[in-house]
C-alpha cells in the first residue's frame, strides 16, 4: 500500500521547495529504488503545470562504469546531467540505493577521477544556484540499505526519514515556514559578523565569515533541512578541528578525522581509519584542500547519527564544516568538484563565538543575545 506521506512530501517538494510554476522545464531524477518516490513528485509537478522529465539511475550501472571505464572514458562525466543542467528550471532528486557498501572495494584514485569529471555539470548547476535560474531539492527516499545503516528497521527508519520533515502533521508547509521565521532571526544576527570562534573537544578554530551572507536553510535546498550556513573567507581560516562522527564519502567511512588549517590551507590531515581516502579527497583539485562551508544544524527533530549526511549535518547541536565548493549565494569563491561536510557535536563541550561574544553553547543558541 502507499504510504501517504509520498504525497505530502511530493507536495511539499513542488509547492514549496521548489515552487514549480506553469510551463517550468522540471527534471525528477532518483535510483530505481526509489521510483515509488518519483510517480508521486511527477504527478505533484504535473498537477503544478510544469514540463516534467524523468530519469532513473541504477547503482550497479555506476559501479561497472567506475570499475572498468578507461580513465578517458571516465573523465567524459555524465553528459546527461549536463545537458539535464542547462536546461532545467527545476531539479528534484531523490538519494537512496540498494546498497550504501557497493563502491567499497573501488579504489579512491579511481573514485576521486570520477569526482573531478564531474565539474563540467557541477560548474553549470553552481552557477545557475547562485544566479537564482535553477531551483533545485534534493531528499531521501528510505531505504532497506539506508535503514541498515542507521541501525534501523525499515519501518522505523521510514518514520525517522519522514518525522525529520515533519511530514506526520496535517499541514507540514505551515510548520515549514514557521521554522523559516525562526532560523531568520540568528541569520540576521550573524550576517555583519568578521569571525567565528568554534570550540569543542579536541577543537579550537577561528573562522573568517567577513562579507559573507548566511543561509536560512529552510527545507528548500535539501529536506529535510534545518541548518543555516555560509561560505567562509577561504584563505581566513585557522586552527585545528575534530570532527566527530565518521567522515562518509562513496559509501566509504573515515573516522577520527583530525584536520589542521593555516591561511584557509588544510595543512594536516589525520585519521583513524580511511586516512588515504581523506587525503585523496584533499587532493581532488586545486579548491578541495580550502573550506567551502560552515554551518550551524538546527533540527532537533534529528537526535542521532545515521551515516547519511543529509540527515547528519541538520543534527540539532552540531556544526559541520564542508571541504571544497562553496556557495555562490553566500557570496563563496572557492570552486572545486568536492564539496564534502563532516560533522562536529557540540551538545556536551561546544562554544561559539561571534566577534567575542558567546551566541551559541552547549548545542543550543542564546535567545539573550538577541
């Protein structure tokens, strides 16, 4: 039987998300898993007037292309997304597979030539972003593979991935949008700002945020959402920084990444398990070694980590910081064909500092300061 939390979710996307208009060129793309997903955002899309094209992607496709393409023929990238990219209006994906494992046995040299073929449509879409000519939300459509990962059955996690965007309320835009005016507030508070000071276990690292704007992640980028971020000064950055909850890229896990930044630079990179894969990633292109976020998660609705960051980075009382691209919007310049967030909780040691004055502690922000 359908679940009926599709439709909200489908309705959402549309509506509200993305706000699909009448003859809007509108793209739905997601893994064959996930096309239960897709018939109820297609219709949703239809229904709003747009022009709407599919395309579905299938896990074991990829994988025979990364293990057995020439370098050549992988460095072509995805010409379909390209051409999907400069003429989209809207773009609605869908993340979720069969299989979170299916690239752990590829190496990370191959993984990272993949990532930099990428940046003939990743140019494209962060252009078209900043400018405000591509609307695009990404989301999760649940999963057995996810649900493992999280250590969850498959209802359970179903309830997690929906209860995350409020969708088991009557009217989830209404709630939305009251998050919207909520997360405004400390936006407008941190935008003038010349500098964070993030402090937590094992970190200590002063942030340039001068002449940057900040972001009201509010469930139209990615949903569920709940963050608000900008793009640091990339070369205004320093000091040392434990993330603390695995590093996940490709299916692949780094733990107990410890990173030391002099002028923007990662000069130091350590971790646990996985450091060749982190450094590889560091060393994906000229813009990957730099900081292209930071970002403070608001989601309290999101309490425990399940190896899937879109749901990781919103954690109510964590920030997490992303190496690479960053966001035109927020007035970034750092380009890259990485962008890669890991995670830091701040619920138990975590300070924050804007230009000296303490605004956030313990997870929480400080209503006084207001």
């Amino acid at each position: 039987m359908k679940d009926s939390r599709l439709d909200k979710l489908a309705n959402l996307l549309v509506n509200y998300s993305v706000k699909v208009k009448p003859k809007d060129n509108v793209y739905v793309i997601c893994d064959e898993v996930a096309i239960p997903w897709m018939k109820s955002v297609v219709q949703a899309g239809i229904n709003a007037g747009g022009y709407v094209e599919s395309l579905i992607e299938c896990q074991e496709l990829n994988e025979i292309k990364l293990k057995h393409a020439t370098e050549d023929q992988l460095m072509q990238g995805n010409r379909l997304m390209a051409e999907i990219v400069r003429d989209a209006d809207v773009l609605l994906t869908a993340w979720g597979g069969r299989n979170t494992k299916i690239n752990a046995n590829i190496g990370s040299e191959r993984i990272q030539l993949e990532r930099r073929s990428q940046k003939k449509w990743r140019e494209v879409f962060s252009r078209k972003m900043g400018e405000g000519t591509l609307r695009w939300c990404g989301t999760q459509f649940p999963t057995f593979s996810d649900a493992q990962e999280a250590n969850m059955s498959l209802s359970d996690y179903e309830d997690f991935v929906f209860e995350a965007g409020h969708l088991q309320l009557d009217n989830p835009i209404s709630t939305w949008e009251k998050i919207s005016k909520e997360q405004q507030r400390w936006v407008e508070y941190l935008d003038g700002k010349q500098e964070l000071n993030i402090i937590a276990k094992d970190t200590d690292i002063k942030v340039c945020v001068a002449g940057r704007k900040w972001i009201n992640c509010d469930g139209r980028v990615n949903f569920p959402d709940g963050e608000v971020f900008t793009s640091p000064v990339e070369n205004k950055i320093d000091g040392q920084i434990t993330f603390s909850f695995p590093g996940i890229y490709a299916g692949k896990e780094i733990e107990g990444i410890y990173l030391e930044i002099n002028n923007g630079l990662v000069t130091k990179a350590r971790a646990k398990k996985g450091e060749d894969l982190l450094k590889a990633l560091i060393e994906t292109d000229e813009g990957s070694n730099r900081f292209g976020e930071v970002a403070i998660g608001t989601n309290y609705n999101i309490k425990t980590f399940t190896r899937n960051m879109l749901f990781d980075e919103k954690i109510g009382g964590t920030i997490h910081m992303a190496l690479g691209d960053s966001m035109v919007e927020a007035g970034g310049v750092n380009r890259s064909t990485l962008h890669w967030d890991m995670l830091c909780d701040m619920r138990t040691e975590g300070k924050i500092f804007a230009d000296g004055e303490l605004f956030y502690k313990n997870g929480k922000f400080l209503e006084s300061v207001l």
